[in-house]
C-alpha cells in the first residue's frame, strides 16, 4: 500500500479518501439552489458555457419537473477527468469523474491507487457490497454507506485509469425506475 503513496500519484490517493469522506459525511443538497454550493466545497465548478444553469449547477422549471439534467464539471484541486454531475427532478443524485488517466499501458499507478483506496476504504466503512478482481488487474467496488453509493472501478485496458462514482442511492433508484417506464 506504502507504493501507491511513494508513487506520487496525483491526485495523491489519500486525497480521493478524503473527498470520499466528505461526500460520505456531509449529506447531499435537498434542492438546486444548493447544488452550487455543496459542489464548490467538494472542489468542484462548472465548465464555461453550459446553459440553462443558475448559481453555476442545474436548473429546473418546476417544483414538479420531470426534468434530469447534468454536466461537466472541473475541478482547480484534483487532476480530474471527465468529471459530470446528474440531478433529477432539480436535486443532486450522482457524481463522477476519472483519474490517473495518463493512456500509458505499463503505468501501475491506477491499479496501486485503486489498491490503497480499497484498503482505505475497507478500514472506514467495512466489506464492500459489491468487489470483483479481474484478470490483469480490472476491479469493482462498491459500498453503500449511510445513503451514498461509492463505486470504484480499476480499469487497466486499453490502458490504466481508475474511475469514482457517487450516487445518492434513493435519488438514484428513482432516477434509473424512471427510465424503465
């Protein structure tokens, strides 16, 4: 585990804990007008030019909208990739992003991340729900955790980069039974 933090692995993996810890603890926004907010404290802030968005972060017409919106985010702390956000129905219910996204084939430093978090994460929060190890490296994880869903994914081809997903589990169940109608 020591490797990982020897590495120099930027974001360094304790950091990921930390915000996975905060995002664990502090609960999601109950409304929109919120989102901004909680987000920033994450680290987190928009891509310039998205539209229909007040404070920064989602938007929606009505107490009642049916609408799902989501995008980009970016992020001045972490070396994030690919990072969105989802709300439905104007609250908050999933974020993700990639890291260690260097698109070398021999680097180790998604599998040695996605080998401390685990191991951090084990210690926090206990066995997770979900975990698969696959051949040359691949993993899964997943642990729900006092209503937010951590998932962790270690992908190491075509080449390495490990990916978190958050999700406020009952939001997202709505989310997803919605699609199924």
């Amino acid at each position: 585990m020591d490797e990982a933090v020897n590495m120099n692995l930027v974001p360094s993996p304790g950091k990921l804990v930390a915000l996975i810890d905060e995002i664990v603890t502090s609960g999601w926004p109950d409304r929109d007008d919120d989102q901004a907010d909680y987000l920033l404290r994450l680290g987190f802030h928009q891509g310039e030019g998205q539209e229909g968005f007040h404070k920064g972060y989602g938007y929606s017409p009505g107490p009642d909208s049916e609408a799902d919106l989501g995008g980009e985010l970016l992020s001045a702390g972490l070396a994030v990739t690919d990072a969105s956000w989802s709300s439905y129905k104007g609250e908050l219910f999933s974020i993700g992003f990639f890291v260690y996204d260097v698109r070398d084939s021999h680097d180790t430093g998604a599998v040695l991340g996605y080998r401390f978090i685990y191991s951090q994460l084990l210690s926090r929060y206990g066995q997770p729900a979900d975990a698969t190890v696959g051949p040359f490296d691949e993993a899964t994880s997943y642990w729900e955790v006092d209503g937010t869903g951590v998932e962790m994914y270690c992908y190491t081809k075509p080449f390495p980069l490990l990916q978190l997903g958050f999700s406020h589990v009952s939001r997202n169940a709505a989310y997803e039974a919605r699609l199924t109608e």
